[in-house]
C-alpha cells in the first residue's frame, strides 16, 4: 500500500480500492510548551496549520485530479 498522495500523483499507478478508513491517522503538530508561544516557532505552526489545511484533500486520498497537476513525488530509481 502507498499514500493516496504519494501514488495519485502518479500516472502509472492504479487505485484498486478507495482509501482505507483503519489506515487513517491523526496529524499533530507539537512543540515544548516553554516555547509555544516564541514568535518563531509560532509562525511555523501558524504556516504549517494553514499548509496541511489546503493540502487535507489530497493527504486524506479525496483530490485524485492531482495526477495531472503535481510533480512526480516518488523516484523511479
């Protein structure tokens, strides 16, 4: 099994079943709470929140029209 969004961005990969719901899991993102609230790590959480957001339909296998639009994300070495 792959990704949904290491394998739908590949053309040559067929999906033989829709994305499995067991395989499914939380994402978190977590820092020391000493430093939650420094501007810099902040910002990162801030861009990476906003980032994951606009990318969950392709993360959770539900935006299969990023074959045509997405670079290759899996070497074929």
């Amino acid at each position: 099994m792959l990704p949904c969004y290491l394998a739908d961005a590949r053309a040559n990969l067929t999906r033989l079943f829709p994305p499995d719901p067991a395989m499914a899991i939380e994402l978190w993102l977590l820092t020391h709470r000493d430093l939650r609230h420094t501007a810099r790590i902040r910002a990162f959480l801030d861009f990476m929140a906003l980032a994951l957001a606009g990318e969950r339909a392709r993360l959770e296998g539900r935006d299969r029209a990023v074959r045509a639009a997405a670079p290759a994300l899996v070497s074929t070495r």
